[in-house]
C-alpha cells in the first residue's frame, strides 16, 4: 500500500499542464467572448495569422493549437464570414493560403492587449524574475522536442 506521503498523479508535469492548460483555456474563452466577441477557436486562429502572417490550414492548425479538422472547419465558416480570405498556394498547389481581410485585422489589434491581460492574470503571484524563468524553462522544454513557439 502506497503512503500518503508519497507523491501521486497530481505531482506529475503533465498533470500541473494540463490543469494549468484548464484555467487557460476558460480564461482564454472569456475573453474571447467578452472582449473580442468571437469564439475562442476563431481567436487562436486570427492570433495564429496575425502573429505568423498568411498561412495553410496545417500550420494554422499547430500553431492555435487546433486539431486539423477543427481548424479547417473554423476557418471555412471565418472565411464565410469574411474574416478570413483564402489564395492559391504557390508553392504547393494541394493546399491554399489563409490570410486576414480588414475585418479580421481589425479584431487582431484587439487581441493583443486582451492575451497580454490574460497572461497577467495567470502569470498572478509569480515576481519578474519567476515569469522570466518559467517561461524560459517552458521555451526549453518545449524546444527539446521540436516546438519552435517563436514568429
């Protein structure tokens, strides 16, 4: 029989990520909501464009962190909306090129300072230097197995 003291599930990395992914999530969809007044999912993926520039569907999707099919559907119904324009892809003629209309700029420039606000909020209790090291830590973690998080 374990010992209490022993440490359990909730010790584990990917435990700590995954609730720590929870709260950013729902924070994440609140604002979208509340601020920006789109659905998360079409806030990642204006994020994603805006950040990264015009791209194809498959690097929208890594880059919001979307699973593809949700990506490619999110974007369909951004495109309707006229969110979102889509171009031939020059360098591969299977796959297209997602971009921002006015409209979607327009909602980038808003989401900005609405991330920057999030990230304050979760970033709560920890000083500079603790903010500096995480993410430093995180940067490293996430670089060992092949994530580049940098535009």
């Amino acid at each position: 029989m374990a010992s209490t003291n022993e440490p359990g599930a909730e010790a584990s990395l990917t435990y700590r990520l995954k609730a720590l992914t929870k709260i950013a999530d729902r924070m994440s969809s609140e604002m979208s909501r509340d601020k920006l007044g789109v659905p998360y999912p079409e806030a990642s993926i204006i994020a994603a464009i805006g950040t990264f520039g015009p791209q194809t569907v498959m690097d929208i999707s890594r880059r919001a962190n979307l699973d593809k099919s949700q990506a490619s559907r999110t974007v369909e119904a951004m495109l309707s909306k006229e969110i979102l324009a889509r171009t031939g892809n020059d360098k591969d003629g299977r796959s297209v090129i997602i971009s921002l209309t006015a409209e979607g700029r327009k909602i980038f420039k808003k989401i900005g300072p609405a991330l920057d606000k999030r990230d304050s909020d979760l970033y709560h209790g920890l000083n500079e230097a603790e903010r500096v090291a995480l993410r430093f830590l995180l940067d490293k973690i996430l670089a060992s197995h092949g994530w580049d998080a940098t535009p």
